[in-house]
C-alpha cells in the first residue's frame, strides 16, 4: 500500500463515496472482454486504476499473475472479496498510480479503462517487458447522443490522442469511430487500443 498525499487523499475520497454507493457487478472492459485471445497464456498482469475490478478479476480467471491497483480502499476490498468467492487469486493494492507508477519491465499485460492520466503514457510503456501487451479504451471528446462519463474535457481523448500518446508502441487493433455513419452502432463516445512493446 502507498502512503497517500493529500491530492491522493482527496481522490480516495471521492471513488470512495462513487464505489460505496455503487452496487452492480463489475463489468469487463470491451478492449479486453472482446480481445481476450491475444491474451498471453503466463504473465504478470496489472489492471490499473482498477476500479471494482472487472478487468482483474478477468485477467486473473485467464491464468495471468494479477495485480490490481486503485487509489480506493472500498474498490480494492471489494476486488478482493470478489476474487475469494470466485475461488481466484489476484494482488489487489491500494495505490495512487498517479504519484507511483509501475516500476520498467514489471508487466507482460497492462489494461487501463476509463482513466486517462496523460503524464504516465511514458512510465506505462516502460513498465511493459518485450512483447508485453498493452490495452487501454476511455472516453472521448467526440460525443454520439446523451454522452455519459467525465464532465471534464480534459479526461477526454481528443480525436486519435491515443495513437499519439503511446506511438512507441506497436499498434494491433485501434477503433475509434466518432459520430460518422450509422451512430446507433458501434463503438461510441470511447476510443481503444491494443499495442505491444516491440
């Protein structure tokens, strides 16, 4: 567990009263629950900024060594409550991602949804080993009807900002589709990416 600064504490408070109050399952991310085949079979794997944990509790069902990390203390003991029950094993940390990243080379699978944080893309492409897999989907500026998630632009991607913010790695699969064509399908108001570390 990190010792958190008062940004830190301040952040804990708010996901904390959102999670308490929160009392659906936990959803897996479609980045990953659609991509799940690129998957490595061993690994160490980190859902960042990990909320209740649909993208651990995923990761670890597929075999990956899983660490889940979140600045709230409610989110991270109901990761761990959930992980008990379904019988698995995953490292569920509170920690603010932002004041202590990952260390380089410690994760072959890093899956980040619905957080931006624009100064960590260099220290998350460090923290991939060669060949680790990298999958992240948040919200975007560009809005298709009643538009959920941040009021804040700054914690929207602007068009492509995704491809800019980790071009040091490869690109396998990018959709972003804005409010072109037929907006009652497809992937709406988020942009995602999946890239490996060459």
């Amino acid at each position: 567990m990190t010792d958190l600064d008062a940004a830190g504490l301040a952040a804990q408070h708010t996901w904390n009263t959102r999670y308490s109050e929160h009392t659906s399952t936990p959803h897996v991310a479609p980045v990953l629950r659609d991509y799940q085949h690129l998957l490595p079979r061993l690994g160490r794997a980190l859902d960042l900024a990990c909320g209740l944990g649909g993208n651990a509790l995923c990761l670890a069902a597929h075999g990956l060594d899983t660490w889940a990390w979140d600045v709230s203390d409610v989110a991270v003991a109901r990761v761990q409550n959930l992980a008990q029950q379904r019988g698995l094993t995953l490292h569920a940390e509170v920690r603010d991602v932002v004041a202590a990243p990952p260390a380089p080379a410690s994760f072959d699978v890093i899956v980040v949804s619905r957080f931006l944080e624009r100064a960590l893309a260099p220290a998350l492409m460090d923290a991939l080993r060669p060949a680790g897999l990298f999958l992240y989907q948040t919200f975007t500026a560009v809005t298709v009807g009643e538009a959920y998630g941040p009021r804040n632009p700054a914690y929207r991607l602007a068009p492509q900002e995704l491809l800019t913010l980790f071009r040091g790695l490869h690109v396998v699969v990018y959709r972003e589709e804005g409010d072109i064509g037929d907006r009652t399908q497809g992937l709406r108001n988020e942009a995602l990416l999946i890239a490996q570390k060459g």
